[in-house]
C-alpha cells in the first residue's frame, strides 16, 4: 500500500511508520460502529483525491465502506514551491520595479 497521510481528519487512528520502521497498517473508525477498520486498497482520482477501501475490524460488524482521503490546504509551503513563487511574483511587477529590486540585489549581495 501507497504511504499517504491524511491530514487533520478525526477518524484516524495511525500512520504508516517511516521506511525502515516496522510495518503497520493505517487504520480509520468504522462510520458504523466506531472500531478500528483497515483501509484494503486504495484507488488515487487524482493526485489530491482518493477513494479508500475500508473494512470493519469488528467481527460483529463486518462494515465495508468507501473514504474520500483529500489535500485540504497547505501549512507550509514547499522550499520546492519558494522559488516558483518569487520568480511569479517578480515577472507581474513591472519592468522599473524588476530593475530596480535587482540593483537592491546586486548591492546586498
């Protein structure tokens, strides 16, 4: 199974470990009983969105479901995303500012 980790969602109980730690399944609370269930499987829409396969570890339950894990937002952003970011912010100003916050640069570095 894919690591994956869900962020602030109320219904889950544990993560997957690091590699290299000893494996563990990830578990949610069943929607019907409120035990622990296992994800079975899980199908990936799109990179921010997946179905998972979920089932009931309760023998006297047996629930089978579907979960939508989804991105919500970002807490931090990327250092991927921090270059992405200023080169978009300084190509929207105009021309005079793009010159004049280079020769800032030039003189502080």
């Amino acid at each position: 199974m894919d690591n994956y980790y869900p962020s602030g969602r109320s219904n889950v109980l544990k993560f997957p470990h690091d590699p290299g730690e000893e494996d563990t399944e990830m578990q949610v609370k069943c929607t019907e009983c409120n035990s622990k269930a296992i994800i079975s499987s899980r199908n990936e829409l799109d990179p921010k969105v997946a179905d998972l396969y979920c089932i009931c570890r309760n023998p006297h339950c047996g629930h089978s479901f579907v979960m939508k894990l989804t991105y919500s937002h970002t807490l931090s952003p990327s250092s991927f995303q921090a270059r992405r970011m200023a080169t978009d912010i300084f190509r929207g100003l105009p021309k005079s500012e793009q010159l004049e916050l280079l020769q800032q640069l030039q003189a502080s570095a």
